[in-house]
C-alpha cells in the first residue's frame, strides 16, 4: 500500500518540549475545528475512533506535524497559514518551515526491519495493564507487549483498509519503562527498539493517542 505522506516541520522562536505536542494539537484543532481529522472529534464533540491522518509531535525541540489521505489538507494550510502556535501560558513564533511530501510504503514485506521509538508507547489500556503488572518476569512481559505491538499494526491496517495477508512477527529488543502523562494523568509508556516484518512510514505513531505525538518510530538503518 502506497501513501502519500506529508511532514511540515515546525521551527519555533524557542525550544519546544515533547509535552508541548498536545498543546499544539490542541490549538491547531481549534484553529481547523470545521474539519474532523484535525483534532478527531465530531460536531457533538463525541471521540472518533480511526487511526489519525494527522498527528502532532515533537522531535528535537521541533514541531512535526504528519498528514495523509484525508489529513494533508491540514498540514498544508499550516504551512501556509500558521505563523505562531498558542500553548496556552505562551506563544510561539514560527521562524521556519520545511514541508516534505513523498510516497511510503505500508506494507507486510519478507524481511524484518529494526524501529526505534522516539516517544514512549502507550501500549496498555486498563485491561492489559493490569495483566502485564501481575506477569512475573521480563520475558512474559516481551511476550505480552509483542503480542499487542502486533494488534497495534493490525489497528491501524484495518483503519487505513489494507488487508494484512500473511503473518505479522514482531520481536522487541530493547525496552525500558518510562513514566509519562496523558491529559495530566501519570501512565507507563515504553521506549527501545523492535523487529517487525512490516514497513511503517517513519515518524508514525503506534499505540494509544498517537495523534498527541506518542508512539512515534522511526528505521534504524
């Protein structure tokens, strides 16, 4: 499957922190409300449950804003319209902007590819949590996380309507816990490196909220 993919780059008059994402989505979707897949919600204000077109992040000190399909309209008008970003106590001047646009490929493929997260994963809802808090050693806890890091690739090909043919084989690294926040709650999100033989555009998001900028890969050549 191929996607035309767009990331705008961001650069900001001061640094911005990873937490900032959710802000500047935040005001962003406030700023395009009239179009859903900017911030995924509908006019009653009801939660819509698809896998982002667009996501907000910060890598580096810099904003990265990715839109696909129905989301690169988005990232298009912030490139041409956006000049500051609110974040609520502070704003921020935008004193440059890179916009890239190029075809990726989402795929199962034969071979495996090693990935990095650049943000923590958000891999536990409420009912695996509590399953993997009671698993008693690392290499259980591998086997649980490997088995929803899959479930999490097959979300998302479902969202996008790819048909996922042949088997999906995923095989964690390197992982540490991290402690992180969502919406002001502190949660347990993960960072490392992993096997998968499937090819993810990188800076996607996996897991939960990745259109606040959680779960972000990226190839490790």
């Amino acid at each position: 499957m191929q996607i035309n993919n767009l990331r705008l780059w961001l650069i900001t008059d001061s640094i911005l922190n990873r937490a900032d994402a959710e802000k500047i989505r935040g005001y962003l979707g406030n700023f395009f409300w009239n179009n859903s897949y900017a911030h995924q919600h509908n006019y009653a204000g009801d939660l819509i449950y698809r896998y982002p077109r667009v996501q907000y992040k910060v890598i580096n000190g810099k904003s990265l804003l990715i839109g696909f399909n129905e989301g690169s309209e988005i990232v298009e008008k912030t490139f041409y319209n956006i000049e500051t970003i609110n974040l609520g106590k502070s704003s921020k001047v935008i004193i440059n902007k890179e916009l890239e646009s190029c075809y990726y490929t989402f795929a199962v493929i034969p071979n495996q590819i090693k990935y990095s997260f650049l943000t923590p994963w958000l891999a536990l809802n409420e009912k695996n949590y509590e399953k993997y808090m009671m698993l008693g050693d690392w290499r259980q806890r591998k086997e649980l996380l490997e088995k929803i890091l899959v479930g999490n690739i097959i979300s998302v090909s479902k969202s996008l309507g790819y048909t996922v043919d042949k088997p999906i084989e995923a095989g964690i690294e390197r992982f540490k816990e991290v402690r992180t926040t969502l919406k002001g709650t502190s949660m347990i999100g993960f960072l490392g490196t992993f096997f998968v033989n499937f090819e993810i555009p990188d800076f996607w998001g996996i897991g939960k909220s990745v259109s606040r900028g959680f779960g972000t890969i990226k190839k490790i050549y």
